[in-house]
C-alpha cells in the first residue's frame, strides 16, 4: 500500500482537491468564519498526511501539478482588474495612497513588535515581507540575510488570516466601500486573501489584484530601508 | 464497430452530419485552447523577465503587469482569454493547499518561536488591513463630496 501511495501520481492532486471540497461541503453546512474552505483543506491534508504516515514530499510531488497553475492564475488577475480600469482611473489616488499606508503599516508594526519581542537582525528581516506575495517575499527576505523557509511560513500564515478573517475586520472597522475592502484585503494578505476578496465581489478582486502587485514592488524598496532600523 | 448503414447516399448524409457537428464545435473546442496558450505564452514571458533582470520580482507579477498592458491597449482583446482567465482565478483557492501543507516541514524551523510569530502575524494582518483599507475609503468618500 504504501509503495502504491508513493509512486502515484494523483494521490496528491485527488487529496488537495478531496480536502477541499470537504471545506466547501462543511462551510455550506455551517456558515462560520473558521469553516473557511481553504483552511479545512490545509487542515485536512496535513491530518491525512500525518495519520497515514505519508512523507510531505510524496504528496508535494504529486500536488505540486496543482501549484503549478498558480503562476498563470496570478497572471489572469489582470482580467478583473481590466474590467474595472474606469473605477482605477477614478480613484487612482486613494488606491495608490491605501496601498503605500498599508505597506508603511505593515512593516512599522513588524519593526514595532520585533523590538518588543526582542527578536534578533535575522529574525527582523525574515519578518519585514511577510504582507507580501510568497515569491517577492522569498526573494526580499533572502536579499536581507533572512531565514526563508519560516518567511514562507509567515507569509502563508498571513494569507490564511486574511482570508478567514477579512470580512468580519471590514466589518468591525466599517470599511464598506468595494474599493476600500479590495485595497485592505490585497494589501494586507496578498493571493490568499485576494482569493476571498473575488467571492465577495468584481470590484473587490480587481482592487485586491491590484494591490498584490503594486504592495510588493512597494515593499521590495521599503524593505531595504527598513532593515537598517533594527 | 461497424457502421449498420448499407445505403451509401445515408452513410453519406451520416458523414456530413456528423462533419458539421464536428465544425460547430470545433471553435468552441480550440477557444479555450487558444486562451490557455496565450495565457501561458504570457506567464512565459513573465518568466524570461525574471531571468533576465535582477529584482525579486516574480515571473507572475511580470506577466500579470505584461497582461493588463494588452488589454488596456487592446492588443489582445477580452474575450481571447476571459473564460480560461475566469477559471483559473476562480479556482485559485485550492493552489494554495499544497505549498501551506508544507507548513509541517518548515514546523521544526518555528517550533521554538511560533506563539510570538502567530502574534506578530495576527496583530500586524489586522493593523494593515485596517489603515490600507481606512486611507483609501477616506480619501474616495472626500473627493465624493468635493
């Protein structure tokens, strides 16, 4: 059995997509934040992954076909994003100041609970991108002498935060406009979040895109400032 | 196996019925081919500009940048690639199982400091979804009532 787990093909396609529709089917049973189907699926991999005592890279092998497409998905974010160009037109400014306030935000806040926590240079800089899309991220954390793989970690803790949680910090802090939301998702929690974003709706995504894009050509360059700060 | 028509004007008739359903449908068929090559010809290119210029910019965000330019000047019209387009943004949730899965590798790496990682995590996603959202919706709301 575990010689035929090992050599398939598809068990780790047939498990990502099994553990996710799993998430789909409980959210539509109850309608809970934390029933976020993204987070289930993540959950539910990982338990099948330890209970059945399948190696990580055995099931990577086969998910990394899935991952793949993640690439040309991100590209395809340009499609929302042209069918809502005339509200980019319209509001450029408060889109490109939301943007950079939230990336200031986001790498102060990093600064300000480092020195609180006491953590060391490397530990800093392998924080200071964690806002960001995971190969920018990567890239950034790597240039500043981080430690990579626990930034991949923190960056995809982030999306899934964000994910889970954007609509009910919308609510509490009575961001209702679709722009404002998109702007607050994307620039706070990147894909994962933007993944969330374009269920609530068009003009959400296209924002959110947008701001995945722009937060982390904005945090390549504020990341190198930053680092000098600690 | 074999076809039970012994008249060949109706073997005929059957061919060039079936040829037509073939045609009609044959566009619909290489429509979404032809949206799934553009988009991986632009993730592709995508790709070379990573290689050949030295930022960590990622191939996706080139090519993002690269399609968004198309299709504001309209040198590739919408409707090339917005089915497939539609699709893969519409599925990219499940994209993200495999490389958070992973998270039980890098667990050894964060074991020590995770509490505090969680959060810095928590604390600072809140805070920036908070003011980025808060800054755009007050300057939009400002200029509305100008």
């Amino acid at each position: 059995m575990n010689l035929v787990i090992a050599n398939s093909a598809y068990i780790g396609v047939f498990l990502t997509l099994g553990a996710y529709f799993a998430g789909v089917l409980l959210q539509k049973k109850c309608r809970l934040a934390i029933f976020n189907p993204l987070m289930i699926g993540i959950v539910l991999v990982i338990a099948v992954l330890l209970m059945g005592r399948i190696d990580y890279d055995v099931y990577s092998e086969s998910a990394n076909y899935i991952s793949y497409l993640l690439t040309p998905a991100t590209v395809c974010l340009a499609i929302p994003l042209y069918q809502q160009i005339e509200s980019l037109k319209k509001n450029w400014i408060a889109i490109f100041a939301g943007i950079t306030s939230g990336v200031l935000a986001s790498l102060g806040s990093v600064l300000g609970l480092c020195l609180l926590f006491g953590f060391t240079h490397e530990q800093y800089v392998t924080l200071l991108p964690k806002s960001i899309t995971t190969a920018i991220g990567m890239g950034i954390s790597d240039e500043l002498g981080g430690i990579v793989t626990i930034t991949v970690a923190v960056i995809i803790i982030t999306g899934l935060i964000g994910n889970i949680l954007a609509e009910n910090i919308c609510r509490l802090f009575k961001i209702d406009e679709p722009i404002a939301k998109g702007i607050a998702i994307g620039t706070s929690s990147h894909a994962m979040g933007t993944a969330k974003a374009i269920e609530i709706g068009e003009i959400e995504g296209a924002m959110s895109s947008l701001s995945i894009a722009v937060s982390g050509l904005i945090t390549v360059v504020g990341a190198m400032i930053f680092a000098n700060f600690m | 196996m074999y076809c039970k028509i012994d008249n060949p004007a109706a073997m005929a008739g059957a061919m060039y019925l079936t040829a037509w359903q073939a045609k009609s449908t044959e566009s619909k068929r290489m429509k979404y081919l032809k949206q799934f090559l553009i988009i991986i010809a632009v993730t592709f290119v995508g790709e070379l500009l990573k290689y050949m210029i030295p930022l960590p910019i990622p191939a996706s965000i080139y090519g993002l940048l690269i399609m968004f330019i198309l299709l504001v000047t309209k040198l590739l019209p919408l409707h090339m690639v917005k089915e497939t387009g539609d699709f893969l943004v519409k599925i990219m949730p499940v994209m993200f199982i495999p490389a958070a899965a992973g998270l039980i590798v890098i667990w050894t790496d964060i074991k020590g400091i995770w509490l505090s990682l969680i959060v810095i995590t928590v604390v600072t996603t809140i805070l920036v979804m908070a003011v980025s959202g808060k800054v755009t919706q007050a300057i939009i709301r400002r200029s509305r009532t100008k």
